[in-house]
C-alpha cells in the first residue's frame, strides 16, 4: 500500500465522523421546525465508538472517498435507526387549544374560544335504558348481568348498572372498556343519601367523551307489586337467560306474567340476550320463544347477542343508596328527561348492537297484526291449543309428535282391597328389619298392575283431592291441604333403560310446563275452585296464598338438574312401583 493511500486510510474515520455529526444537526433542526413548538430539541447524542457498528448499519453503501460529497457518493443514504423509548413521549402542547379545520365561513363576531360544550358531547349517541332480567344461567347469574354491561360497553362506551335490590335499595355500578375512564369516579360508599345518587348520574352522563348514554336497570324477577310496577315504568326488557329447556321455560313465564300486565303491548321492545351458547342455539332459542309467547305478547322477541363464556371486566361500585319509592320516581324522571333531553324521540329506546357480532335470526312466526289479532280475540283457546303452542319451547323435534294419552284418572279415594292386604302380610315378613335411625318411606298401596295410575294426593301431608279439573291441562290433578292452600300434580311415566334418558327428560319438561300452564290457570280461578271443595272436610280455599306445584316421576337422574334450575317452583317426587308376588305398590320419597 503507499504512502497516499495509508493517509487516505487515516483520514476516512475522522471525516465519517465529521459528516455524521452535521447530519444529525441538520435534522434536529428539522425536527424542531416541522414537529415540535418553538424551542428546540435537544441534540441528537453521537453513538460511542461501541455502538459504531449499529448506527452504520443503515449504511448500504461505503464511505465515500475524500473530497467526495455525499451527493456523489454510490448508493442511497439511509438514517441510522432509533431506539424505541420504554414511554411514549408527553407533548408539551397537549393542553393548548385545539385547530379544527372546517369548510364553513367563520363569522366576524364568532370567537375562537366559542366551542362547543363538554356537556352537550353525550348529546351525539342516543340513550338508551333498559330493565334487565337475570333468568336461569349457567354458573352465578348476577356475573353474567356485567358480561352483558361489558359487551355493550366495547361499543357504546361506559355502561351504567343500577340494581333494584329486593328491599328497594337502589345501588350503582359502572363498567367500561378502559380502566382509565373509571379512576376519574370517585365513590359514594354504602351510605349515601338520596341526593347523591342523582348528583351521581348527572356527573357520569356530562362526562365529555366517556358520558353514558346505556343504563342497565337490574330489577329482581319477582311478581311483587312494587316490582312489576317498576318494570311496567321501563319501555324496553331484555332478557338474559341460557338454552336449557329450564331458562327458556322459565323467560316464558317471566314475559306471560310481564304481558299480561302490559298495557302497551307493541310499542314495547323485548330483547333477548343469550348466555353460554352459541349463534345457532340463541337463533333457536329466539325463535321458540317467539312462537310460544306469541298469544300474550304483541311484540317479537329480538335476539340481542349471545355470549359464549366469560371474560375478565373493569367494573367500580360507586355505591348504595337507602330504599325510597320517591327515589326511585326521581331516579326514573332523570333517565326519561335525558333521554328526552338528547332528542332521541320514539327512538331514544333504541339498542346499540356492537358491530362485530351480526344475527340475521327470524324469530317472528306470524305478521305483528296476526299476533296482535290473536291477543284480542275473546274466544278461548281450543282444549291442547296451549300446549301445541308450548311445544316448540322444547325443540322442533316435538312438533310433529302425537300428543301421549294420559292415564285414565279415578276421581275420589278408591280403599284397598281386602284381598290385597292378605296377600302382602308374608311378604312384609320376608323384608329385612330396619334400623331405628332409618326413615320410614311413605308408600301406599293402589292397584294390582303398574299400569294404573296412583291417586297423588295421598302422598302429600293433610291434601284433599278436588274434583276440579283445568280445562286445558286435564292431566294436572288438584288437591286442598289443611291450610286451604292448593296443590297441583302431574305424574310422569315413561319407559326404563338408560337409552331412555332423553325420552324422560323431554316428557318431563313437557310436564312441568303443562302444571305450570294449569297453575295459572288456577290462580286466575282460585275463587272458583274454592266452591268445588267437598263440604263434608270443611276445608276453605285460602286465595292469597299461591298454588304448590308437584312433579311425580320415577325416572329422578333427569328430573333432578330441571327442578335444581327452577328452584322451588316445582317440588320433586320419586314415585315407583314395588311389586310382591302379584301385588304392586307404590313407593314415593320426597327429592327436594
């Protein structure tokens, strides 16, 4: 190599250096022109001779050689990286006023300083407030009411959750799709006055950009006068419930006894939001509801959503407010005067659908006019129209069945025959003694085949079977206690083997939504029937009290997760045959 070239070799670093350092003084001034304020940024720090190795390897080509300029140079000029920051950068002008571009003149006497409110920002979404109903669900219910504020908040932004709970309290949520939006809330505790909550409400829907504008109200299903009173208050109901044939037998009697009650019939709005599942069973599920609730309910059930499981949620109580009717009517006025106030209209009650889950469901079976005409119309209902029109609440599989006969039903106390009690004395010998801890079952003997139907009253304490019958329900048996309260029972039989579980649960829901049909159907005649009671017991017909429904089966492995999931409604029996030689009797225990 000679001497020149060695020189040449000497001087490179010191001019690469040179021409890196004007470089990046030339785009820091850039940047202070172009992307910050008025005062310049800090210089750019030259790289260590460690880290020479990275900020070259933007370079494609070589360092040009000396007395070339970078113009000349082979090769496109490339930048150096950066390192990404651990936080995003704060700008410094973050709190100066904004520059809205516009196509619209602006009026000499227009200030700049004339923007519009924060307050009229909630004013751009409709609100939206409806009266939501937990039914049967799977896991805990009240969890499933803040999934239901969740999906809605992805889309609408922040959800208010006020809880009707059963003392008439009245307590405030908030759930929202970020955590920044709750930090700002500052709660009312447990023990607030009455006040607050309506300084409370009015705070969170002048929230600028995070206002509400969708109030869940969660009210308790219960018929109690104060209840349904409130419910009939709110324009739109939505129904939140699972697709067992327990929550949507259980939503049915839910919007029967809300329909019945209603006075506005179409112009209400009825949603139905479908929990654990997924499309294709929530379209289902639409779908038989609406054709069932279709006599009493002048408006179709509109599928809202489904959720498949459960997902984490940002909530925040705000807090409890003491039980007062006036509150709630304060409370009720300040939600309608909002939703007035937007100018929403007959459209305020309007549901906000989150974009990316779409249901082209048909629920509806017939036109509104048909199902409007069908409510009207006085004549009373054909005997087995009803549970025609039930049936598809249990599957279209259903639709097509022949309706099973019923068992012949003996009206009054047939005595067992004295030859039976002969023939049963050894064989009461032959069974072995028990101990003394152990339970007697009740049993009772009844027939001599197994295809004869028991007398049910007689395995329920102090009841008096009643010759009254429900017109549409012939199969539900009625009987009086001691206390005047009415029974209403249903035997279900069905064929053994463990291929036959499904057979046995189809028939007993089937069952149980006929004694439910027939308890209505009681409770609407209860003044009646208490003239039908034999005259010699001297019992009387209590009418406040509400009718017990019984549920006698022998197949108690499906019975038992339908009645789990109705609660008390239905009390369960296990009802079966004992033969002894010849002789049959029936064995009942009671299951819950």
């Amino acid at each position: 190599m000679t001497p020149p070239d060695r020189a040449q070799r000497r001087e490179r670093p010191s001019q690469r250096t040179m021409q890196d350092k004007h470089t990046r003084k030339t785009l820091d001034h850039i940047a202070d022109l172009f992307l910050t304020g008025t005062a310049p940024a800090a210089p750019t720090p030259t790289p260590t001779p460690d880290d020479d190795q990275v900020s070259l390897g933007g370079f494609d080509a070589a360092p040009p050689a000396m007395g070339a300029s970078w113009s000349e140079s082979s090769g496109p000029f490339r930048l150096p990286p950066k390192v990404a920051a651990q936080h995003p950068r704060r700008d410094e002008h973050e709190q100066d006023p904004l520059l809205h571009l516009t196509n619209e003149p602006v009026s000499e006497q227009q200030s700049l300083d004339e923007r519009p409110d924060e307050d009229d920002v909630s004013k751009a979404r409709p609100v939206n407030i409806q009266a939501v109903f937990v039914g049967n669900l799977p896991g805990f219910g009240l969890s499933w009411l803040t999934q239901y504020a969740w999906w809605l908040a992805h889309s609408a932004g922040p959800v208010g959750v006020l809880h009707v709970t059963d003392d008439d309290a009245l307590a405030l949520d908030v759930v929202a799709p970020n955590r920044a939006t709750l930090d700002r809330l500052t709660p009312n505790g447990d023990q607030a006055s009455e006040g607050d909550l309506i300084d409370t409400m009015h705070d969170l829907t002048r929230s600028g950009d995070t206002a509400i504008t969708n109030w869940l109200i969660h009210l308790p299903m219960s018929t109690a006068p104060g209840v349904l009173s409130k419910t009939l208050d709110i324009n739109q109901w939505t129904m939140l419930c699972g697709v067992d044939d327990a929550a949507i037998v259980a939503t049915y009697l839910w919007l029967k006894q809300l329909g019945m009650a209603d006075r506005l019939g179409a112009t209400r709005r009825v949603g139905l939001m479908v929990m654990g599942s997924d499309d294709a069973k929530a379209r289902a599920a639409a779908t038989n509801l609406n054709k069932a609730t279709r006599n009493f309910l002048r408006t179709p059930v509109e599928l809202i959503g489904t959720l498949a499981r459960m997902t984490p949620v940002i909530r925040k109580h705000i807090g409890r407010f003491p039980a007062c009717e006036e509150l709630w009517q304060r409370t009720l006025a300040f939600l309608e005067d909002l939703a007035v106030g937007v100018g929403a209209g007959d459209d305020h009650d309007e549901v906000v659908e989150p974009a990316p889950i779409e249901f082209h469901a048909e629920p509806q079976s017939a036109p509104l006019e048909a199902l409007t005409a069908a409510y009207e119309s006085p004549d009373e209902p054909e005997p087995y129209a009803f549970d025609d029109e039930l049936l598809p609440l249990l599957g279209e599989s259903q639709a097509g069945q022949a309706p099973v006969p019923e068992p012949p039903i003996t009206r009054g106390v047939v005595p067992p025959k004295p030859a039976q009690r002969a023939t049963l004395e050894p064989a009461a010998a032959s069974v072995p003694p028990r101990m003394p801890t152990q339970t007697e079952p009740r049993e009772h003997a009844w027939a001599n085949t197994s295809h004869d139907a028991p007398m049910l009253a007689q395995f329920i304490a102090g009841c008096t079977p009643i010759e009254a019958r429900c017109p549409r329900q012939s199969g539900a048996m009625l009987a009086v206690d001691a206390a005047g309260r009415l029974h209403l029972m249903q035997h279900v039989q069905t064929a053994d083997g463990a291929g036959n579980d499904a057979a046995a649960q189809q028939a007993q829901c089937n069952a149980v939504v006929d004694l439910l049909d027939a308890c209505d159907w009681a409770r609407e005649h209860l003044s009646v029937l208490g003239l039908t009671l034999p005259h010699q017991t001297g019992l009387t017909l209590d009418t406040q009290c509400e009718p017990i429904v019984h549920l006698f089966t022998h197949h108690a492995r499906c019975a038992v997760d339908l009645v789990n999931r109705m609660g008390p409604v239905v009390q369960l029996h296990l009802l079966q045959p004992v033969r002894l030689g010849d002789v049959t009797r029936w064995v009942c225990n009671d299951l819950n």
